[in-house]
C-alpha cells in the first residue's frame, strides 16, 4: 500500500506538531501517512511512497544540514512523486514574512536547493523559552530583542496559525 511520506526536522518539536496536525488530516480522509523524522528518512522504502512532504525547521538562521545532503542524495526520488516543502521559523510570526515569497529562509531555501518543491508553504514556529538551556535562551532572547518580539523568558509563546496549517494540509490531500 502507498502511502504520504511526512519528513520532519525539529529542534524543539513544533515542527514534528505541525507534521502530526497535517497526518491527522490525512488520516480523516483514509490518506495512509507514515511521519519519519529526517534521520529515519534515510531507510525508507520509496516503492511504498505515493507523495512526500518535507518540513524542517529553522535555528539561528539555518535548516539542519543533514536536510540539504537528504535532498542532493533524494532528488530523484522526491521529484517523481508529488511533492512539498514547508519551513517553520520565528520570522513568519510577522505578516509581512509568512509566505513562500516573503520568507528570506523559504527564498534562500528555494535559490540553493538541489530540489525545487511543488507545493511549498511558512509557518510560524513556537517561541519555548523554558525548553531552551542558558545559552540558546540568551542568544533567541537577544535576537527577540533585535526584531522587535517577546523577551520575556518566563513566557513559552506558540505562533503557529493552525488554520493555515490546516488549509496547507488540505493542498497535500489533493496534491497531485
């Protein structure tokens, strides 16, 4: 049986949130999903895949770099099925920045990718200060700071639009 191939790439786990809300829609509509994160990925038998999509999320400015050598090395096999893409990060929580076309990581992404998704979509992640250590929460509270969002270290903020999560799951249904 074929199945949708969810990938994920988290630091903090919003990312692996996002992909399980996109399962669970999948699953309402009789879609069998398997959700692997990025180093299970490796071992997937890719007779058993019908579709792919692809989230990761963004650190310091960064995807996981393990993500890039996935795609070089899985280039064929993403591109002969339906495919997509969608990056989560803290600058998407602006409404100028959350979009495939307005997302500097989504527009880097897409200029230095070996593979070009068809359906591509940005969410904003989740601000969890009380999951981070001294020094990420010092560093993310400085770069708060910088652009103008929470500092506040005793608050844990989750930015996701759920209902933009939901819409982007309803294109994977139909991804053809």
């Amino acid at each position: 049986m074929s199945h949708t191939l969810l990938i994920y790439s988290t630091r903090d786990g919003q990312t692996k949130k996002i992909c399980d809300a996109i399962q669970a829609q999948l699953q309402q509509v009789q879609q069998p999903v398997l959700s692997v994160c990025l180093e299970q990925a490796q071992t997937v038998d890719w007779s058993k895949v019908d579709k792919v999509i692809i989230g990761a999320s963004i650190r310091y400015g960064h995807l996981n770099k393990a993500l890039i050598k996935f795609l070089a090395t899985f280039k064929e096999q993403l591109e002969q099925r339906p495919n997509g893409f969608f990056c989560v990060n803290l600058t998407a929580r602006k409404p100028d920045k959350n979009t495939p076309e307005t997302n500097a990581y989504m527009v880097n992404f897409l200029a230095d990718s070996p593979w070009q998704p068809q359906l591509k979509a940005v969410f904003a992640g989740a601000l969890l200060y009380s999951k981070y250590g001294w020094a990420d929460k010092f560093m993310i509270r400085l770069i708060m700071k910088i652009t103008g969002g929470e500092t506040d270290t005793s608050k844990d903020i989750e930015y996701t639009d759920w209902h933009k999560v939901d819409v982007f799951a309803k294109e994977v249904i139909t991804l053809k």
